[in-house]
C-alpha cells in the first residue's frame, strides 16, 4: 500500500465517520462540528484529486461561511433539544451491513476504472485554467452573478430592517 491510498482511506474514513455521528448526535452544535469535519475530509478528497480550486472553495464556502450561518441560525433561534429513541440492534446490524457492501462493491468497481488517455492532463495548472475563463471567457456572467448577490442582499437587508420597525410599532401599543 503506498501513502495516497492510505491517505484516501483515512479522508474517507473520516468523512463517513462524521457523516453518521452528524446523524446520530442529538446536540445541534455538536452536528454542525461533525459537519465541518466532514466537509474538510472532502476538501482533502479534492486535493488528492488534484482539484486544489474546488478545494479551496469547499473550505471557504462550506466549512467557513455555510458553518457560521447554521451556527448563527441556532444561536439566533429558540430549538428545543429533545431527545429521540434509540435505534435497535437489528437495525443497526443491517445499515452497517448494507454499508459495508456498498464499499466493497465500489472498491472493486473503481479499482478496475480507467478512464483512458483523455483524462491524463486534465489536472495541469486547472486553477490557472479556471481563472482564466472565468475572467474572459464568462466575465459578463460573473459580473452579473456579483450584481445579483448585491441585489439580493440589500433586499435583504430591507425586509429585515422593515421587520424590526413592525414588531417595534407592535411594542409601543
């Protein structure tokens, strides 16, 4: 076994580690951290992959800016933390059955992929490649994709501030 593929194991093992401990933790903080776990052992899937732009936006997006609106949304927001029954044996035995299986048989499948000879330079300078489309070839489409967003959030912003004086009107009656 060489070094990459024990580092896929463990990005993997980590990734799905998280993912089920997101879904079994009944503390919505505690999900939320299980979640940035997974989504940095995805980022280091993509760098594996040689795709070191999507890597960079899934930690930027998911694990800085996703992470801190659902911590902000909880903490904003009144949740009740109730707690809910346990999941029996048999059930378990047979999810982790069925997991199990479903490693294997992707394991084989990819193990014996090949994707010929077209995909052998794909990962050559891609962020270079990225950015120089996105700031010719697409630059209308980005820069009317920024304009949105600001539309967006200064929408936003009003319907907020428009709130606040509503529920400060029904205070003062």
């Amino acid at each position: 076994m060489n070094g990459e593929l024990i580092l896929f194991f463990v990005l993997a093992l980590v990734a799905i580690g998280s993912g089920v401990l997101m879904l079994n933790l009944t503390k919505v903080v505690h999900m939320v951290i299980a979640l940035v776990f997974t989504f940095l052992s995805i980022a280091g899937l993509y760098v594996m992959l040689s795709a070191e732009f999507v890597a960079f936006v899934q930690i930027l997006i998911y694990s800085g800016a996703i992470t801190i609106i659902m911590l902000f949304g909880i903490m904003l927001t009144r949740h009740d933390d109730k707690t809910e029954t346990k999941i029996g044996t048999p059930r378990m035995i047979l999810v982790l059955t069925g997991i199990v299986a479903f490693f294997v048989v992707m394991f084989f499948q990819i193990n014996d992929l090949s994707f010929g000879e077209q995909a052998a330079d794909l990962h050559v300078d891609n962020t270079e490649k990225i950015g120089v489309a996105l700031y010719s070839k697409y630059v209308i489409p980005f820069e009317l994709t920024s304009v949105l967003l600001l539309v967006a959030l200064v929408g936003a912003i009003i319907l907020a501030k428009r709130d606040d004086e509503k529920e400060g009107a029904e205070d003062n009656e």
